[in-house]
C-alpha cells in the first residue's frame, strides 16, 4: 500500500466508487447500471447462480432484484498496473419469508472477491466470488420460535446454511461447494488463483 504511488492511490479510489456504485444499482434494480460496471465477458460466481455476468443480470432482472439489499463494512482494494482485486466485507439481507408461518429474517455475512482490469483507461469488473463467513435466521417477532427442519439444515454447508435453506423454500437452486470459512481450502484456493493472475 504505497501511498506516495499517486496514480495507484487514484486507481483504488475509482475502484472503491465503481465497486459501492455496483452494489448500490444492485439494490435498487438499476440493471443496465450494474452491468455497466462489468466487462463484457465477466463471471459471476454465487449461491444460486454461476456463469456468465450477463445471464446473472437477466435472471436478477426477471425476479425483480430478488429484494435482496447488502450492508457494504469496507472497501479493501490492491492494484498492480492495469489489474486489481478487492475485497468488500458485506451483511446481505435476504427478503422477509414465512417458515411454518413465522416471518423470517434470514442475514448472511459474506466477503465480495472480485478483480478488475483497466481498459482503455476505464475499470471494468472481471470475475465476482462470494465467500460465505456464516448466516443467521431471525424471527421478526422477538422470542416466537422458528419452526426449521433441522435435519435438512444440517445437510447444508456450515458457512451458508440459513441461505441454502431460504433457497429450496423460493425454488432457487444452491451449491455445496462455494469458499466459505468452513472450508479454508476453498477460500485459499480463491486467494491463490487471483494471486497467480494478478502477479502474472
């Protein structure tokens, strides 16, 4: 983190705007926004969907958004000429749902892994991880039970469990192997990844 590197300073600060200006669209359904954002052959990578950026924005665009909203904690960012990776630490707050008729909160803390690449002078958003630290499943009613198949919830990964839960519930598909802090090594393999491209 070199601070007398003026460019790199100025690069993680239009990093940092691109990144918080993406989530902001997300939230608040401004699709062309978002993917604007993007390169055109960026991947996302994700609980219920995993491929090309642009299919991602064509099925968050048919469920309306999802009415998922994040709390953004931080903005990490590292630059190496015309690439960068960052990291932004978020509290992802699902859509209220009924389990057994109890309304629900379901929060999942997570850290955003991307990297960028300038072209033509101008950051685009290159690849999108989710790495799943844990989720917690909230009664609105303080104190009324939630009625959960535990059994099932057990079945699911640790880091991620309450989301894969929601996800059957909302006829949304899941994956067993995402980097969640359950699983170091698939966290580790994320790191080492953007680490081999971004020295490269």
């Amino acid at each position: 983190m070199d601070q007398t590197d003026k460019q790199a300073f100025a690069d993680r600060a239009e990093i940092r705007e691109l990144l918080e200006y993406e989530r902001y669209a997300r939230d608040n359904n401004l699709y062309a926004q978002e993917s604007a954002c993007y390169s055109d052959d960026a991947q996302m990578h994700v609980s219920w969907y995993d491929g090309p950026a642009k299919g991602y924005f064509e099925k968050v665009a048919q469920a309306n958004g999802g009415g998922a909203k994040h709390k953004i904690f931080y903005t990490a960012v590292w630059v190496n000429g015309n690439k960068a990776i960052s990291e932004m630490p978020v509290m992802m707050l699902s859509p209220r749902v009924k389990l057994g008729g109890q309304a629900v909160d379901l929060h999942s803390y997570a850290r955003i892994f991307m990297r960028l690449e300038k072209k033509n002078g101008t950051w685009k958003i290159l690849d999108g991880d989710c790495i799943y630290e844990r989720d917690e499943l909230i009664p609105v009613v303080p104190g009324q039970p939630i009625q959960i198949d535990t059994k099932e919830l057990a079945s699911y990964r640790e880091s991620y469990q309450g989301l894969c839960y929601v996800l059957k519930r909302t006829n949304l598909p899941s994956s067993q192997d995402l980097p969640g802090e359950d699983q170091p090594e698939t966290v580790e393999k994320v790191y080492s990844d953007a680490s081999k491209w971004f020295f490269a």
